[in-house]
C-alpha cells in the first residue's frame, strides 16, 4: 500500500469537489472526508497490525516541546528515540493492566529485581523531519508471534505526527529477557506468552480490518474520480454542442 494513500485521498477527493458533482457524490465526498478525519490513526497504524485503542497504545498525543529541537529546527534525532522508548514502558504497563492475576510479576519486568526487559538494539529510520508544534503518538507492536523457549522478541515501533497524519519515524527495537538475580538472559515467562499471543491475534485481526477498510475508501474515492470525470465530460460537451 502506498505510504501517503491519506493525503492522495484527500488530495483526490478534493479535486472531485472542485470540478463539481450531484448532490449524493458530494455528500460521499463529505462522508469520506469525515471518516478519515475521525479514524485516521485506525486506518494509518491500524492497517499495518498496530493496535491504537486507549488499552493498548504507548503514548497519545504527546506533545512535542520546543526544547526538543535542536539547531537545525526540527526535533532532535535522539529524541525519536526517547519517544519510542517511553512508548514501549507505556505500551507494556498496558499489558500489565490487562494481566490482574500477575500484576506484580509485569511490575518486576520495568526493575532490576528480577526478570527484566532489556533493550539489547535498536535502528530508527526517521521519516521526515518534524518541528514544533505537533503532537505525537507512539504505537508498538509484535513483529512475530512469541513461541515458548524464546528470551527475546522483535518489537515495530510507530511515531505518528499528528500535524501531518502520518508517520515521523520507524523504529525496530530488540528485547531481551534478562534474569538479574543470576546475570543471563531467560526465556519468555508462560504469563508473558499468555498475553503477548492474544496480543499477535489482536493485531491481525486489526491489519485485516483496517486494510479492509481502506480498499474500501479508495474504491469510494475512484467511484467519485469516475462520477466527477463523466460530469465534467458532459459539461464539456453541452458547451460544444451549444457553439
């Protein structure tokens, strides 16, 4: 799928609009444009598995602070960074609250007391360049169901600009399950598993519904291409055969 398909949407429902429609295409054209405004982080991130409800997501609308940025005039790229990292303590302390029966094992994970995450890697691919002001929400999600005897998992982090509606940077961060208490890595704990498999469910239930959605408001948008260039067709037309 095209990475900028939400502002080609607007961009192409916004030329339907200009060269004039009926009454019903123009009120479609209202309806795609409202959709869009209201779910554009479910059909954006959602579309890719990231799950953006308030019991899942990292951080939302965080706001970006002046200082962030640096000579140049845009955030800083350590920044993107420390987004990611606060979104992924975010994102996890949302598990613990959907795992009651172990509260306090999850508790352990953000400690050195016991069985912790450790960020072994991370890469950031930064999108473009983003300034004050924004806001920012971060989503994380698994890049792979988690299998038993594994101590690691692979995490896609999502920073979305929430000025511009689309990502600001990528990142892909490597964890490791570290065992403080006797220095080495450990495998994957069965609560851990528990919850991270209906997490990957989760996940793909939203890629397929978003991405459903999606084929569905390109087809209302070229349906509306189609309408608004046959309009115009007619129009032209009428003014040949009335020389």
């Amino acid at each position: 799928m095209n990475p900028r398909w939400l502002s080609d949407v607007k961009q192409r429902t916004g030329k339907c609009i200009t060269f004039g429609m009926k009454t019903p295409q123009t009120e479609q054209a209202g309806q795609i444009l409202a959709e869009i405004a209201r779910d554009w982080r479910e059909l954006v991130a959602g579309s890719e598995g990231f799950l953006t409800g308030p019991s899942r997501r990292g951080m939302h609308r965080q706001e970006v602070v002046w200082g962030e940025m640096d000579s140049m005039g845009h955030v800083n790229n350590v920044i993107y960074n420390r987004y990611a990292e606060s979104g992924r303590i975010g994102w996890a302390q949302k598990l613990a609250m959907l795992d009651p029966a172990n509260k306090t094992a999850w508790k352990e994970l953000f400690g050195p007391t016991g069985d912790g995450l450790i960020l072994r890697a991370i890469t950031t691919e930064f999108k473009f360049p983003m300034t004050w002001p924004d806001r920012i929400s971060v989503y994380h999600k698994l890049r792979a169901e988690p299998t038993s005897g594994t101590d690691s998992f692979i995490l896609d982090v999502l920073i979305m600009s929430e000025r511009h509606q689309r990502p600001a940077a990528r990142c892909i961060e490597d964890i490791v399950v570290y065992d403080y208490r006797i220095g080495k890595k450990t495998p994957l704990k069965p609560f851990m598993i528990d919850v991270f498999r209906d997490t990957w469910r989760l996940q793909e239930d939203a890629k397929r519904t978003n991405s459903e959605r999606v084929v569905q408001l390109l087809g209302r948008v070229r349906e509306l291409e189609q309408n608004s260039w046959d309009r115009q067709d007619a129009v032209e037309d009428l003014g040949r055969d009335s020389k």
